[in-house]
C-alpha cells in the first residue's frame, strides 16, 4: 500500500510522489470500532446503566448519549462525523494505492463504483420499496450523505491531493461558502411546521410545496431556527421522497457542502499518519493542535454561527473535526505508539466491518433477540434482586451477539468491500 510522504520531516507537508505506507493502521480499525459500538448496542448499555442508579452522573451520562434536539454538541451528535473524518484517512490509504498502480481514470472509477453502492445500500437501509412513492427516503439518509460526501471529498484529492495548500483553500471556501448562502440568502419567513404548512395549504388550496411557498411574501435570512432556515426550506421545495422530518431532513440538500469538510480533515489528518518521515510522537503533536485550533475556531465561529448538528453548520464541522483529530490522536499514541492492540481486538472486530455491521444491526432486530435470551422471567428476576439490572442484562447480551457476529465475520474474514 502507498502513502505520500512529506518534503521534510519537521513539517506535516506531503511531496507528491508517493512511497510505501504500512498495510493498515490499527488505530484507524480500533477508532472506527469505538465509533460503531455506541450505534451497535453500546448506547444502549449506558442508558441501562441510569435504569440501576438514577444519579446526576447516570443522568449526565445517558444524556450524552442521546442527540441534542437542535443547538449545542453532545457526545452521540460526533459519531456520526467521526466517522467522516475516519473515511477521509481510509481515503488516502486507498485511493494513493490506486493512484500509484492505475491511475487517476481508475481511482475516479473506483469512486463513483463506492458511490453508488453505498446509495443503494442507503435504500435498503431505509425501507428499500417496502413503501410506496413518495414515502422512500430516497435520496436522504445517513448512508446516502456518507456516499456524497465521499464522493466529493474523493474526486477533490484526486484532482488535488498533490498541493494541501489547495486542498486547505477549497476547505475553507466550502465552510465559508455554506455559512454565506445560510445567512444572506433570502427565503419565503414561514416555519416549517404541521399548523403553519397546513394553514397555508388551505389558503393555496393545494399541499404543493411551491404552492404553499408563494402564499408568503415577507422574505427572511440568517436565521438557524428549527424549520425556519434556508437548508430546511430547499429540503420542502427541492427533496424528494419521504423526509425525517416530515419537512425537511436531518441530512438535508446544503448539507454534503460542510459534511465533505469532514472527509478532508481526515485526509489531511491520513497524509500526516501515514507520512514515514515524521516520528510518531510529532504526528500526535501535529493531530492535538490541529485539533485544539479547529475545536477553537469553531468555538468562536459558534458566536454567531450556532453549533446545530441537523444543519450541519460550519461552526459544528470545525468543532467535531477537532474533537475527531484530539481522539485521532489518542488512539494513534495507544495502538500504534504504544502497540497496545491486544487491548482494542474487539473494537478492531468492528472497525474492519463498520457497513456490514451496521446494515446487520437494521435487519436484525439483536435487542429483541437478546430479549428472548434473557428477558421475561430472567430479567424479572434480576430487578427484583437489584433495580435494573435486568434491563442491563438485555442490554449486555444484545450488545454481546453483535461482537461475537464482528469475531466470527474477522475470524473467517469476511468483510464488505465497497
């Protein structure tokens, strides 16, 4: 496998012509589990855990593990773009390989191939046509913002990979670019909610969302309410199929713009891990400061551009890059610098198998197997012998079929190669 290497070894710069890079990182594999496992029935542990012992830690807990309605950073609201940041890295492990030995033609093929699997797969995810038109969330999801994402995000380093000095420009222009269209662009001033549309509806006599739209003439912009923004407002005019919220969506048209920036950060982050020239210890140094400058940026961006992980504003990319980078950084010092991989073996089940598990998870209802495992009369009896521990007996035994599933997939090695 190839990987970029730097012009000199005190600077996290790359030269272009690429040199052999370790097969895998195993601190990439390990940070990917640790990602996965809150989706794959970890959470589902930890809000258990508040089922025994109802205190302000259990509660502080819980609650970081459920998303924030609309403003503000929990911990569940990084899973979804830490992972962004960790395909940008699997990024440059691969497609500096394909450039190497295929060339350009075949590494922008190999993209638009990911694409489109992970679309379809995205469809399936979601219902595929178990429903009817229009209740298929056929271009939303969170499958189908990785496939964009990684398609942009792709195409951008095949093309640019060679000047970081670009690749940092076209960066900066994205999340500038998505915070001038939300806020000096103007939209018809209505919330996108039942009573409002409704009410509209009826005077348009038509639920059309053109329809409805032209019955305001008061126009508004820069605003970041819930149903009351610009993004919110091209998902009901612009996005077909069903929407998560009824509206609009949690992913919606604007959002790939910003969601991308993730994918690069973790590129730039990979050139830097998988640069040969540069002592482990300086590149956990690089990854904490990048991570501390963007948690700060996007602290202070914050001021006047919320942090709403729905909208995928600007202020939340910087933030969550950081917080991205800062664990980056941690697992890269214990698995890698320290050669602690005995210790992460289950994370590294899932993190070589995240899309296979994930799509398992949905198809497979485990909490409801475990349930018939140890639920009933089994879990009955351990609350009465301690309050909750039932439910996190269940819990446990779900969470435990997915890593024995993770194992028996690693051991036979069976991955999902898209």
């Amino acid at each position: 496998m190839n990987a970029a290497t730097v012009s000199a070894p005190s600077a996290p710069t790359v030269a272009e012509n690429p040199r052999p890079a370790p097969e895998r990182l195993a601190s990439l594999d390990a940070l990917r589990g640790f990602d996965m496992l809150w989706i794959i029935g970890g959470s589902g542990v930890v809000h258990a855990l508040g089922k025994i012992s109802d205190n302000a830690f259990t509660r502080f807990l819980s609650q970081q593990f459920t998303h924030v309605e609309w403003e503000g950073l929990r911990f569940y609201d990084l899973i979804y773009p830490l992972f962004l940041f960790l395909v940008g890295i699997s990024m440059v492990i691969s497609l500096d390989r394909m450039l190497a030995r295929e060339g350009r033609k075949a590494a922008v093929l190999r993209v638009l191939r990911r694409t489109f699997i992970l679309y379809a797969l995205n469809l399936i995810y979601n219902g595929g046509f178990s429903t009817r038109w229009p209740d298929i969330r056929v271009v939303s999801g969170v499958l189908a913002m990785i496939a964009m994402s990684y398609l942009l995000a792709g195409l951008i380093y095949i093309f640019f990979g060679r000047s970081l000095k670009r690749m940092a420009a076209i960066t900066a222009a994205l999340l500038l670019g998505n915070w001038a269209i939300l806020g000096l662009i103007p939209f018809p001033d209505f919330t996108l909610n039942k009573a409002t549309v409704e009410a509209l509806a009826a005077q348009a006599g038509s639920d059309d969302p053109a329809a409805v739209s032209a019955m305001v003439t008061a126009r508004v912009h820069g605003t970041y309410e819930a149903g009351h923004n610009l993004s919110n407002y091209l998902d009901y005019r612009f996005m077909p199929g069903k929407k998560a919220a009824r509206y609009y969506e949690n992913q919606g048209l604007l959002s790939p713009m910003t969601s991308v920036t993730l994918c690069l950060a973790g590129i730039f982050a990979g050139r830097l891990l998988l640069n040969p020239g540069l002592p482990s210890r300086r590149k956990v140094g690089w990854l904490v400061a990048g991570g501390l400058a963007a948690l700060a940026l996007g602290w202070l961006w914050s001021l006047q551009l919320p942090v709403v992980k729905r909208l995928w504003t600007s202020s939340y990319c910087l933030m969550t890059a950081g917080y991205s980078a800062l664990l980056m950084a941690l697992f890269y010092q214990a698995v890698d610098g320290w050669k602690l991989q005995r210790w992460f073996v289950p994370l590294m089940w899932i993190g070589v198998n995240p899309i296979t598990l994930y799509m398992l998870y949905e198809l497979v209802d485990f909490p409801d197997v475990a349930a018939r495992l140890a639920g009933g009369d089994v879990q009955a009896g351990l609350d009465r012998l301690l309050m909750g521990s039932g439910s996190l007996m269940v819990a446990f035994v779900a969470l435990g079929l997915v890593l024995l599933l993770a194992r028996f997939l690693h051991q036979r090695r069976i991955f999902l190669r898209i």
